[in-house]
C-alpha cells in the first residue's frame, strides 16, 4: 500500500486513531487500556481505515468517515485480541499476543473494552447518517462472529467444502472489510446505491485478501505469525480442503497420516505442503484470489470515482492484497 493516496490517509487514519485512544491513557482504568495500546502499537497494514477514508474522499467529505476510520480499527483489533486466544496463537506481528504477554482473563476484558471504544468512537459520525452506520456496524459485528463460530464448527467437521470455507471466511473476515468502504462512503454521504456498490468492492477485496493470507500461511513470507500455523492448528483453509477433495491413495493416506497432534510440527508442515503442491490447491486458490480481485475491479470501474488519484490508489489496494508478501 504505498501509493501516495494511500500512505496519505493511512498516516491520516494513525493520527485519528492516536487522538482518539489518547483520550484512554495506557495508565488508567487500573490498566484495562494498556494491552489496547500494546496491541495497536504493533503496527499493522491499517487497510479497514485507509478504505474507509478512501470511501470517505471519493465521496467528497473524507472528515465525515474519520470516525468510521477509527471504529474499523478498533473492531479489527478486539476481533484480533479475541481471535488469538482461541487459536491459542503464540505471535501477532513478530510480538507476544496480548494473552501471552499478560494472560487470557486481561486478553478477553481489554478486547471487550476495545469493542466499546469502537462504538463509542463511530457514534461522532454526522448524526444524520449514524442510524444506518449502527445498523451496519452491528449486522457486521454479528457476522464476524457467526463467521468465528463456523470456523470453529468446522474443527474436525466431515464434508466441508470449499464453498463453505469461503462463505465462512467472507463473514470472519471479508463484511468488515466491505463495511469499512460502505461505511465510508455513507459517512461521506454517498447514495445507498453507490454505498452498496462500496460494499461489494470491499467485500470481494476482503475475499481475495483471506486467500493470500492462507497461501502466505503455507508458502510463506514474513508475516509475523507462526509458519504453517492453520496446517499445525489442523484448520480447514481453502488449500485443505481441495487437497483433501483431490488426493487420492498414498497422497490420501499421508494427509490423514499427519491429522490431529504432533511430535514433529516441521515435518508435518513439509509433508502437508507437498500434498498442497501435488494436488494443485495452491495453484486453485491462487486462481479463486484473481477472480475475487476482478470483480472488486469491476466494481471500482462502476464507481467511476472523479479523483483518478484515487482511483489509481484503489486499484493498487486491490492488487496489494493479492501480491502483498506479508
């Protein structure tokens, strides 16, 4: 994401979310604000409000989405802090997780705290939209969470397919990455037609955004995480499925081989890789990433946004999430 536009709102979008958080010191409330701080701290790609602010812009009134900005962030980030402790993940971007920093209980009360400030933070949008962002925003938050509950359901599940695996990644991940462009957009006061068609850009770029970040889980990059942590944590990803749905025979048995707990994490890595490769799941999920990011290409097209600065920083956004390394 380095297109000058984009570098552009992402600081804008840091500024805003400092001087929102500075209002909840890392030193008050006996300390609920502290993981917050640690967590937002670690950096991060900070997409949600650079769309949002992006939405806003193109629609002619950037300050009307800052608060959407903001709300996104925070949201993304609580969803994280939560996200990790039933992954019992180890890492978030090369740091302790805030569970393993402090410990589960100080992990799941500074994430609730961090689902109130996003609240608190959207509601200084105008007041004349904040009735339709609330809706938004809590239909959003609700399938985040069926989104989270059918990846956990899917644990050890038989005849999960493909196409449930990316129906359940576009409600964990992909509706709050296209609530942050219609949110934006509405913010900034946008025509529900053109808000819709906000959504489904982000919504397609959130898809596309997912399956890298399974391929990069598996193939690798430095992103921060534990590597081939979904292959260790047994976690049904695109690239799983279709290897379980095309292996046949010894292939077929050595993927079942290394199901469940192991003495030899590596080797079970470099063993359920191989079988990705030989079955092709790398080269389908690639090619279901590039469908995804030309219908978000299509839908920016329909937009026809004015500012060609912004356009051209769209369609960088959409590309970054498909060739991005980390």
């Amino acid at each position: 994401m380095d297109h000058p536009a984009t570098a552009r709102l992402r600081a804008a979008s840091e500024r805003a979310l400092a001087a929102f958080c500075a209002r909840y010191p890392a030193d008050a409330a006996y300390g609920l604000y502290t993981p917050v701080h640690y967590l937002l701290e670690l950096g991060g790609k900070r997409m949600r409000p650079v769309l949002a602010l992006l939405a806003g812009e193109a629609e002619g009134n950037r300050q009307a989405a800052e608060p959407v900005a903001v709300a996104v962030e925070l949201f993304h980030n609580f969803t994280l802090m939560h996200d990790d402790i039933m992954d019992e993940a180890p890492l978030r971007r090369g740091r302790p997780t805030v569970h393993a920093r402090w410990d589960t209980s100080a992990a799941i009360l500074s994430g609730d705290a961090m689902y109130t400030l996003a609240v608190t933070a959207l509601a200084e949008a105008p007041a004349d939209r904040l009735p339709g962002l609330l809706a938004r925003f809590n239909q959003t938050a609700l399938e985040v969470c069926v989104g989270q509950q059918a990846d956990l359901a899917f644990a050890g599940k038989k005849g999960v397919t493909v196409e449930d695996y990316c129906e359940m990644i576009r409600l964990k991940t992909s509706v709050l990455v296209a609530a942050s462009c219609a949110m934006g957009a509405e913010a900034a006061g946008a025509s529900p037609e053109r808000v819709r068609r906000w959504y489904r850009f982000g919504e397609r770029v959130g898809l596309a955004f997912q399956l890298q970040d399974d391929l990069l889980d598996a193939f690798g990059a430095a992103t921060g995480k534990q590597v081939g942590g979904d292959i260790l944590a047994d976690k049904q990803t695109f690239l799983m499925l279709h290897a379980q749905t095309e292996a046949e025979g010894p292939l077929r048995a050595e993927l079942e081989r290394w199901a469940g707990p192991t003495d030899a994490p590596q080797a079970k890595v470099e063993a359920v890789i191989a079988a990705f490769r030989a079955t092709g799941a790398d080269t389908a999920a690639a090619a279901r990433m590039e469908q995804y990011a030309a219908e978000a290409a299509a839908e920016l097209e329909a937009l026809e946004i004015a500012d060609p600065e912004l356009a051209d920083a769209l369609r960088g956004l959409t590309r970054h999430a498909i060739e991005r390394t980390a």
